[in-house]
C-alpha cells in the first residue's frame, strides 16, 4: 500500500479517486484499477461515517493495498476517531476555514504529544493488538494525516496562514464546487476569475509553508497543469457511481447502434 503521507512529503505525485456506493467490492474493483488512493465517501456517499460498514469498506481496500482514505460530513473529532481506528490512512475534513478548525481535527487524528487522540488497542489498525503499542503510536502519527478542504471565503481571504501554520497539517484541498456556490455560482466569469485567484494565492502560501496541495482533476491535461502549479495529489473528478454511468451509457449506445444496423440489413 502507498503510504501517500510520505510521497507528498517527498514531492510524488499521486492519483486516487472516489467511491460513493456503499458496497466493500466496489472498493476492491476500484482499487484493483491502479489508483493510489481511494476516498470512501461517508458525506455525499450513502456510506455512514460509523459501524461495520465502513470498517468492511476500508478493510476492502487493504485486500487489495489501495490506500484507504474516509470523507466526513463534519469537523467532528468522534468521525475522525472512528475513521483512523478502523484504519483509515487519511481523514478528508470539510469547512476547514480557521486555524482553530484546522487544529481540531488535527488532534483528533494523532496521539499525544501530536494530538489529543483517544487510544483504542484491539482495532483494526493495530491489527487487533498484533502490532506493538509504541510502534503503533509512532506509525499512527507518522502516516495518518488530515485533509483539509478549504471552502468557505474566509479561509482565503482571512485565515489561510493560521490554517497553513497548524502543526501537522499536511496537505489542504480546495472545495471548487462549495467555494464556486458561495461567492455567486458557477458559470459567472467573475466568480471564474476569483476562484483561480484564490487557488494561485492557496498554492503559493502552502509552497512556502510545505504544506502539500490535493487539486480535483476532470483530465490528465487538468492534472497536467495543476501539478504545474505544485500540486502533490490529485483526485479524479468522476467518482464510481459517475464511471459506471459513464461505462454503461457507452455500451448502451454503441450496443443499440449495431441493433440498428442489425434490424436495417435484414
């Protein structure tokens, strides 16, 4: 499994994408597709950010060594607990707009002296006690870092350097679509415009402070520029439910094409 921590640490660049439907096998089919990371999605998803589900869900990603990311509905340090516990290596958090915010959920996901994380001995992560506790402790704080989406103005035009400046923030992600809503809706040209001010002010500030940048991506030539600019991660704008659509309306298509061809020949 890519320890994606590390990678962005080292300037690597990596690729994952998102799983909505709320099924462990459809994060194993994903994960045996080459992604570097997978987000199961406990926000937009159907996937409760809770309970045996989600474990079997991040569990089906160490089947197949994809690296097992959870997003949340909320900055709230009981998710993030579940989450890390159940041995996810990554917590995406929405509405990081101040440094308070950023620090919360920080410490939610490490264990003292990094953080104020609760300690949980036969879970998963420690494969049920397998795994020493101190060797577990400095892994855990090592290795699990927090995502945090930046969504809301203020953490542009106010807080961004509190944000930056947390100790053990590593990366931050631009929430495009929430941020686009918020300062006047999407296909306005100036709101076009202020978004792309606000990432080339968050990708410049977060260089000078190593914090690592994840950008949404819609194609390799998104991808391309983005990590132009000095993004480390990158997450695939389609998530399962879209490719499958996607999937299945090509076939569709091209099926019923020949069944004309088929029924005009006859």
């Amino acid at each position: 499994m890519k320890n994606i921590t590390k990678a962005l640490r080292k300037g690597d660049l990596v690729v994952g994408t998102c799983c909505d439907i709320s099924d462990p096998s459809v994060v194993e089919i994903v994960g045996r597709c080459g992604w570097d990371f997978v987000i199961i999605n406990a926000e937009g998803g159907t996937v409760s950010p809770f309970g045996a589900e989600l474990e079997n869900m991040i569990r089906a990603a160490y089947a197949v060594d994809v690296t097992p990311v959870v997003k949340i509905p909320e900055n709230n340090a009981a998710m993030i607990a579940t989450c890390v516990k159940l041995g996810a290596k990554a917590v995406e958090v929405p509405k990081i707009t101040t440094g308070e915010d950023a620090r919360r959920a920080v410490d939610a996901a490490k264990y003292p002296p990094l953080g104020g994380r609760m300690t949980c001995w036969g879970v998963h992560a420690t494969r049920y006690g397998e795994q020493g506790w101190a060797e577990h402790i400095a892994e855990a704080n090592d290795e699990i870092t927090i995502l945090a989406v930046l969504e809301e103005q203020a953490a542009y035009e106010e807080h961004m350097d509190d944000i930056l400046d947390v100790e053990g923030l590593e990366v931050v992600l631009i929430g495009w679509y929430d941020l686009e809503l918020r300062i006047g809706g999407v296909g306005d040209p100036k709101v076009a415009k202020q978004m792309n001010e606000y990432r080339r002010k968050l990708y410049t500030r977060a260089r000078e402070k190593n914090v690592a940048i994840l950008q949404f991506v819609a194609d390799p030539e998104a991808l391309t520029e983005a990590a132009a600019m000095g993004a480390g991660g990158f997450f695939f704008a389609q998530d399962d439910m879209t490719m499958l659509r996607n999937a299945s309306t090509h076939w569709a298509t091209e099926l019923k094409k020949a069944i004309k061809q088929c029924q005009a020949s006859r």
